[in-house]
C-alpha cells in the first residue's frame, strides 16, 4: 500500500476561508501539523490511510471550531488525546489555552511528544502517558484540574463522565464531542452523569456557519466533588485491611 505524502494534508481551497478564521496566524503550524498525520501519522497507525484526503474538513476544522465554547486562557486536559484530536489543534487554534495531552498509549504518546517538539508547542503543551483515572490521584504525574476537559469519541457518555469529570475543577466542563446520537446519549446517561457529580448535559452546535457539518459537543458541568468507583473500593480494601490487623 502506497502512504499519503505531505501533498495529501494541502487545505483545500475551499476550506481556506474556515482555515483562515480558525486558525489565524498559526495557519502555517495547523498546516505542518497535518502533514505530521498523513505522514508519520499514517505510518505508525494512529490515521488511517483514507483519511488523508478528509484531513482538514473530518479532523482538523471539526476539533478547531470546539474553540468557541471554550472560555479565555482555560487550561485544558484532552483525553483519550490519540493523534491529538482535538486537544493538540485547540493548541495551534488558540495560544492562550495551557494544553496536557492524556494517552495511555506509549505508541501514541512518542507521536505526540515528537509532535509538540516538532511544532515549537513545548511551554503550551504537555503530554502524559496514562489513563484517566490513573492521572488524577495527584503528585508528579498528577493532570492538573482542567478548566474544560475535551474527548473526542472516546467512550459513551456515563464511562467518560467517570473517567473526565474527575480531571475537572469544581464549575469546570467536560466538553465531549459526539456524532448524530448525542441526544439519545443524553437521555440515556443523564441519571449516571448526576450521580457522578455533573450537572444537565447541553448540548451545543460547534462551527455553525462556518463548516459544512457542525461539530456536535456535549457539555457537562462538574457541579460536585464525588470519589470515583476505583477511589471508593481502593479506600474499602484499605480500611479491612486496617481492621483485620
């Protein structure tokens, strides 16, 4: 099989306009950064070789338009980052955010590393191998408490409210982008998502008017602090060991 080139991440040009306003004057990083996907990206597995030619409408102007449900200066914490969608193109879309990439995968977090080198993002962007509910417990490796925390089809929405309302500070949001059955989604996990501390899931349009398709985002507020499962049941073993003793 033949692997898209760096030809392959050309912005099409009619996409240049949306490119233009989402990107602004750090264009020219969204551009090298697609170039990274199709290439390298491609090679090592973490794009898939036909979606080269929808680099920009599918990937990267779909993740880029989430940037204006997001609030001045937030520090954002992506999981499930994979190839850095979307939180390393909220990066290149908006310097102001403080971007940490979480990947479980080492496959994928080497890409990302040489990625953020690769593009000069190193005092915005940091990447931490793990998964979600083991980057919260604290210390060195510890996500800081995000602002807003981004998923892009990762896991229906009561596993990502589990694993991403915990990496939110108290108000903070999780801001996690679905397809055409979001709504369902909503109705289906709204009673799981109270329990573990969100509020109503809203859900928003991203992009309207300036791509084709809107990215559909669901967003819940972390309206209370609630240990998770795996803190709860870590907490019961160590208090019957205590009183075994």
């Amino acid at each position: 099989m033949t692997h898209p080139s760096a030809a392959d991440a050309a912005l099409p040009t009619a996409l240049t306009d949306a490119a233009v306003t989402l990107f602004g004057d750090r264009l020219d990083l969204a551009v090298r950064y697609a170039e990274l996907l199709v290439t390298d990206g491609v090679v090592r597995g973490l794009i898939g070789p036909r979606e080269a030619p929808r680099i920009w409408d599918r990937h990267l102007l779909n993740c880029a338009v989430v940037a204006e449900r997001i609030p001045v200066d937030s520090i954002v914490v992506d999981v499930g980052s994979g190839a850095g969608l979307p939180g390393l193109v909220l990066a290149i879309a908006r310097p102001d955010l403080a971007v940490t990439l979480v990947e479980p995968l080492a496959r994928r977090t080497a890409f990302l590393d040489e990625a953020v080198t690769r593009l000069g993002l190193d005092r915005q962007v940091r990447v931490l191998r793990g998964r979600a509910e083991e980057v919260t417990a604290g210390g060195e490796d510890a996500a800081p408490a995000g602002d807003v925390v981004t998923a892009r089809a990762v896991a229906p929405l009561d596993r990502l409210a589990g694993w991403c309302l915990p990496l939110a500070r108290p108000g903070g949001r999780l801001m996690a982008m679905k397809g055409s059955s979001a709504a369902e989604e909503i109705a289906e996990h709204a009673t799981v998502v109270a329990r573990l501390g969100g509020g109503e899931p809203e859900l928003h349009r991203c992009g309207v008017g300036l791509i084709d398709q809107p990215t559909t985002v669901v967003e819940i507020a972390r309206e209370r602090v609630v240990a998770s499962p795996g803190k709860r049941a870590r907490s019961s073993r160590r208090g019957g060991r205590n009183r075994s003793r």
